[in-house]
C-alpha cells in the first residue's frame, strides 16, 4: 500500500521538486510570520513596560482605582437624581454650541475641501500644474491636529467657538479633500466633455457636469466626518473652546458636590455622540445606495 | 397596440420628469439658502461682530515676530550696579564673563554701547541710558535714587515713548528699551532660533557648520574626556534651552501611546468581533450584548474616557493609550465584525472538510479573508491616532500635547511653540507615510 502510494513520487521527480518547493516556501513563510509575530510582541510588551514607567501611576495600581471616580460620580449622581433633568436643560445650551461647532466647520471644511479636490483631481483641475501644490496643502491641513489652531488661536482671539470653529475646519478641508479628490477620479468624464464642446466655463463645467454625479457620495464623506467633529468640539471645548466640553472641565475640576453636573453632562454626551451616529450612518446609507 | 398602451405610461414620465426637475431645481436654490442663513445664525450665536473687539492683535503680532527672530536682553541692575547680556532675559541664555555679542560693546564695569538696527543705538552708563535715534537726537533717561528723569531733545514726549514716574518705555525701529527703577534694559531683535544647537557655555557656540565638521573630523579634543563628535551630540541632546532629549522623548510618547493604543484594541477587538458576527455566533444574546457593548465605548467618546483613566493612573503616556484602546476597541469591534459577516462561506467549508477543528478553520479559513480589510483599517486609525494623542496628551499631560500648551500657557517662547508644531506636523506626516506605505506593501504583496 505504501509502496503504491509512494511509486508516483519515485517515477515523477517534477512533481516531488514541485512539493519541496512549496514546503520551503511554507517554511520561510512561516519564518518570516514566526518573526513578525515575536517583534511585534516585543515592542507591545517593551512599549507597554516603557508607557508604565513614564506613567505617573502605575498600571497595576490603576486598574484597581479604576472604578472609584465612576463610583463617586455614579454615588453622587444617585443622590441627585431629580436633579438630573434639571441640569441637562441648564447644559443643552452649551450643548447646541457644541453641535454647532462641528456643524459649521463640516461646512466651512467641506465647502474648502471641495475647491481644493476640486483643484487637485487629474482631468477636472483648473490649472494642471498647480496639482501638487493643492495635494501638499491638503496634506499639511490633514496633518494639523486640531488642538495645535485652537491652542494659538485662543491666545489670540479669546476663549469661545471661533477658534475650534476654525481649528476643525482647516483639519476637515484636508481631510476631505483627500476623500473626495478620490471620489472625483471615478467620475465620468462625458457630461464635462459634453459641457466643454457647448462652451462652458470652468465653473459651469464642474456645477453642472461633475458635481451631480459626485455629490452623494461626498455627502456621505461629510455626514462621517460631521460625526467625527462633534467628538472633536467637544474635546476642543475641555482646552478652552466653549460648548459643552468647557463646562465638564469646570465641573471636573471643581471636584466632589459638582459630580452631578458631570454626570448629567456625560449622559448628555453619550446621547448626542449615539444619536448623530445613528443618524449618519442611516443616511449614508441611503445615500451610496445600501440597505 | 403596444403603442396604445404606451401613450399613458408616456404621458406618465413626462410628469414624473417634470416634477423631479422641479424637485431638484428646488433643492439647487434651496440647499445653499439654507445654508447661508445658518451661516447668519452662527454669526450672531458665535457673536462674530463681537469677535473684532476681543482679539488681540497685538497678541499675534508677538506670536508672529517671536516665531522666527529673538531678543537679546542688555540689563543693567540699577541697584547692585551690575550688568548683564541675556537671551531672551533667561538664566539659561545668559553671556558667560568675557563673552558678548558682537553688536555690545563693553566699555567699563557698567558701561555698555549696544548698536541696534535702524541705525539706532543705546548706550548704558550707570543708571543713565541714552538711546539715539537718526533724525531726532538723543533720549536720555536717568534713574535717581527713587525718581526717573526723561530728558528729549525737543523737551516734548513723542508718541513712540511712554513716561510715567515708575517706568519709561522706548519703542524704537530698531529696538526697544525699558526703565525702571530697578533696572535699566535695552532689547535687540535679531532673526533666527538662537542657541538651537548649542547653549552659550558650549564650546562649539557659534562656530559654522564648516568649522564644526572639520572639528569632528579632527583629533584635538575640546572636552576632554570625550570625542569631539561625542561632545557636539552631547551639546545638542542636553541643550538647556531648547530642551532637544524631553522634546524628542515627548514625541516618542505620543507615538508609543498611538501605537500601544491602536495594536492594544485590535487585539482585543478581533475575538469579540467573532462573538458579535451574525455567522459566527449561534446565540443571539450574545451577538446583541457585544455590539451594544461596542456602541456604548464608541459612543462615551475619547473625552470622557479619558477623563475616567486619568483619575484612576495619572497624567503620563500609559492613560493616553488605554483611553485610545478603549474608544478604538469599540470602533474596531464594528468594523472587524461587519467584516466577518461579509466573508466567503466556501473557503471555510473547504477547510471543514479536509477536518479541520473549528480553531484551525478560523486560523486557515477566515483570517486571510478579513486580514486585508483589518490591516488597512488598523494602518489607518493608528495614523489618526497619532493626532489624537496629541490631543488627549494635553488633556491627561503627556507626550507632545503636554509641552505645547505649556509652552503656551507661559505665553513668551513662541519660537519653542512654532518648534513643536513643526515637529508635530513633522510626526502625524511620517505616521501618514508609513501606514500608507505598509498598507500598500501588505495588501497588495
């Protein structure tokens, strides 16, 4: 039986060469995701160690303090739960200012995001040698974090919205332009040819032949990126920029008797973050088409 | 008779074409005027009219003129009667005995001529300094015990001198001078980050990149016990004033806390993707429990965890990445589960029958089908997060974020400030280029 089973390997030499080929390769395969697989645990383990020792806590004393400041908020909370109510009408203010933020600069940003796009997508571009010079600039505004604008601009015009308006604005234009100069490429070249042999100018060209056909899935691109911001406002709001995110700063620092507030904020949040997700993602799946 | 019955079904299109085009010229003048008027409320909600009023101007001016040039400080201590040359007037930029700048000259133990630009110069003797300006003269002001006496050469106070009994301030083209009764200081502006390879009490300050190399190359040592190279690296890494070791560190630990982030919560994400998939997990209890679970730790938001962790370990790297692993924990654990439940049922099937265990179809059938889409999105977010922790280090205090806004809190080293965000921009850039280049080497390789 053996002997029969190992005959067509005896009498054919390619195929055997074939089957030390592949196990070799298998090997250095293996090999190479042996070590990938060592490295990569190494730096978790040496970057974890490292974090731990440059933390001002320890992680192993952490974990065990971990659910003391949600209890304390929870406790307290607990004994003002009529309050609650109360103290959401008093912070729905601050947070409409919040919203508001990420609203304006989605739009502000978007509205950027799609001269740049616009300007820097092979075939549509208004002046074809200036492309890289659009891309880096999207680049560097991606590359921005917002909190770098925000920071210098509050020394500069005040604590408020301004500044975290503009801050997530300049990060947004790079962002997506990026996305939508993608979406751009996919567009189909024939209404803007047809529009161009009829004598359109630039301008009627891209309203009327590109952004028709683009415009769905660049909605989607901004419902995303709004959802995005409304995190973005809020974090900005605990630097200084206004809206919600400033009164959990006072209220977090100010310490035990306000943990009320923060609660109450921290439910306020957690329902604005849920909804607008939810939102979002309904229509942006309705817009590319999904069900 | 086709034809007949076409006619109403014609008819019927010309109407509903009519009406779409009707709808959609509606939303073409529709959509920008909503747009703008919301545009007018945010102009009164975010009170811009009032914007004009509270920026400060002049704020920005410095943050513009201190980002790319620096002011030396002549100060004369018009009660121990000693003078001094100072950077910036910081302890750590301070001449050394026997050093000056090329545009002070000292002339006595506590007379100085300082030639400012413009064609401007001031001259410190004592208590007295005199400032000339082309075209107009000589400004003398003189410190007398506890009176401060300003003498013009015209006997009136232009408008670019402010006297009062307490302090007069010269604010001339070329420099600017200050006196009070306690010291005398003339300011110099000159371009350029000083003293951003070596502080005044290196050797090698002030020495051209030709001089440095060839004495880099050469034997002779400057310090003694060390190579001359190892010195220069020495002076850079240890420099005082720009701080070269903590801000690279700080850099360092804002990428560990993205990168220990990122890793940390695709690993925990992708077990309980599996339990949240709809092909993967029989119970449906358990399918609804995950996924409410993701909701929840996306939709508490990186703010709040953050705030929670760093009660519990302190300011420093290790809060960061744990806030980020948590938030990111629930973002992965959506996006990997939708991505197991679009996976090719044959593959696994195949596997199955050659007898495979059900971990050994997991291991063979389903992680190469999703390990593209995995790679790419944790590449992705392990960019993105590099920014965040920028963010949440300047809310926790750490890495990068944590010497930003205290750079700009002091609200004077403006040049350090435009440091950082160059080196920040400098940082989220490579991560940018590394994830995309690994994104494409591992997907398409």
């Amino acid at each position: 039986m053996t002997e029969k089973a190992l005959g067509p390997d005896i009498e054919n030499p390619r195929l055997r060469e074939v089957r030390e080929a592949y196990a070799a390769m298998t090997r250095t395969k293996q090999m190479y995701g042996g070590i990938v697989m060592v490295v990569f645990v190494a730096l978790m383990a040496s970057g974890f160690m490292l974090a731990d020792s440059r933390n001002a806590g320890g992680f192993w004393d952490g974990i065990l303090n971990i659910f003391i400041f949600p209890g304390e908020v929870l406790s307290e909370a607990a004994g003002k739960a009529t309050l609650l109510p109360g103290l959401m009408v008093k912070f729905f203010p601050s947070l409409i200012e919040t919203i508001n933020i990420a609203a304006a600069s989605t739009l502000v940003g978007a509205l950027l995001a799609i001269v740049l796009s616009l300007l820097s997508t092979r075939g549509l571009a208004r002046f074809p040698r200036l492309i890289p010079v659009f891309r880096r600039m999207m680049d560097i505004s991606r590359a921005v974090p917002e909190i770098v604008i925000a920071l210098v601009l509050i020394f500069i015009l005040g604590s408020g919205p301004v500044p975290a308006m503009i801050a997530i604005a300049f990060h947004t234009s790079g962002a997506l332009g990026k996305l939508f100069s993608e979406v751009n490429e996919n567009a189909s070249m024939k209404p803007i040819e047809g529009l161009q042999s009829v004598g359109a100018n630039w301008t009627q060209r891209m309203l009327l032949g590109v952004i028709p056909q683009v415009a769905p899935n660049w909605l989607s691109y901004a419902l995303l990126r709004f959802e995005i911001n409304i995190r973005a406002s809020a974090i900005l709001g605990f630097v200084g920029a206004g809206g919600i995110g400033y009164d959990l700063k006072n209220a977090f620092s100010w310490g035990l008797g306000r943990y009320d507030e923060v609660a109450a904020i921290f439910i306020l949040l957690f329902l604005t973050i849920v909804f607008f997700d939810q939102l979002s993602s309904h229509y942006r799946n309705k817009l590319v088409g999904k069900t | 008779m086709t034809a007949i019955a076409d006619i109403p079904a014609q008819s019927d299109w010309k109407d509903t074409a009519t009406a779409r085009i009707t709808r959609k010229r509606l939303i073409a003048f529709s959509a920008p005027l909503v747009i703008l008027t919301y545009f007018v409320y945010l102009f009164f909600a975010f009170d811009i009219s009032g914007l004009a009023g509270r920026a400060r101007m002049d704020n920005a001016a410095v943050l513009v003129a201190d980002s790319y040039s620096y002011k030396t400080h002549v100060t004369h201590d018009n009660r121990r009667g000693d003078l001094s040359i100072a950077i910036e007037g910081e302890n750590k930029g301070t001449y050394p005995d026997g050093m000056t700048p090329d545009f002070v000259t000292l002339t006595g133990e506590s007379t100085a001529r300082i030639a400012l630009t413009a064609g401007e110069s001031a001259k410190i003797d004592g208590a007295t300094l005199r400032y000339s300006v082309p075209g107009y003269g000589t400004v003398t002001v003189t410190v007398e015990g506890r009176k401060i006496s300003l003498v013009t050469p015209d006997d009136t106070v232009p408008d670019w001198i402010s006297s009062s009994s307490s302090r007069v301030t010269i604010t001339g083209k070329g420099g600017r001078a200050s006196v009070t009764r306690a010291r005398t200081e003339v300011f110099r502006y000159s371009y350029g980050w000083e003293l951003f390879w070596f502080t005044l009490d290196s050797p090698f300050y002030g020495k051209s990149p030709v001089e440095l190399l060839g004495l880099a190359l050469s034997g002779d040592r400057v310090v003694a016990d060390k190579s001359n190279f190892a010195a220069m690296v020495d002076g850079v890494w240890n420099n005082a004033m720009w701080r070269h070791k903590d801000v690279l560190w700080a850099i360092f630990e804002t990428i560990l806390m993205a990168f220990l982030g990122t890793m940390g919560a695709a690993i925990i994400a992708l077990p309980l993707a599996f339990l949240a998939a709809r092909n993967f997990s029989p119970f449906i209890a358990v399918r609804f429990g995950f996924r409410r679970l993701f909701d929840f730790v996306r939709g508490v938001d990186g703010l709040i965890w953050t705030i929670i962790l760093s009660r519990a370990f302190g300011p420093g790297p290790l809060t960061g990445a744990l806030a980020i692993l948590l938030t990111d924990t629930g973002s992965f654990g959506k996006m990997f589960s939708e991505a197991l439940e679009n996976v090719d049922d044959k593959q696994i099937e195949g596997i199955q029958s050659t007898g495979a265990k059900p971990l050994q179809r997991y291991r063979f059938g389903v992680i190469p089908q999703i390990t593209p889409v995995l790679l790419s999105q944790v590449l992705y977010y392990l960019e993105s997060n590099t920014r965040s922790a920028t963010i949440i280090g300047a809310i926790t205090g750490g890495g990068i974020g944590l010497l930003l806004t205290q750079a700009i809190i002091t609200q004077k080293d403006w040049e350090e400030v435009s440091y950082y965000i160059v080196l920040i921009i400098l940082m989220v850039m490579l991560m940018d280029w590394i994830s995309g280049m690994l994104r494409r080497k591992l997907i398409k390789g």
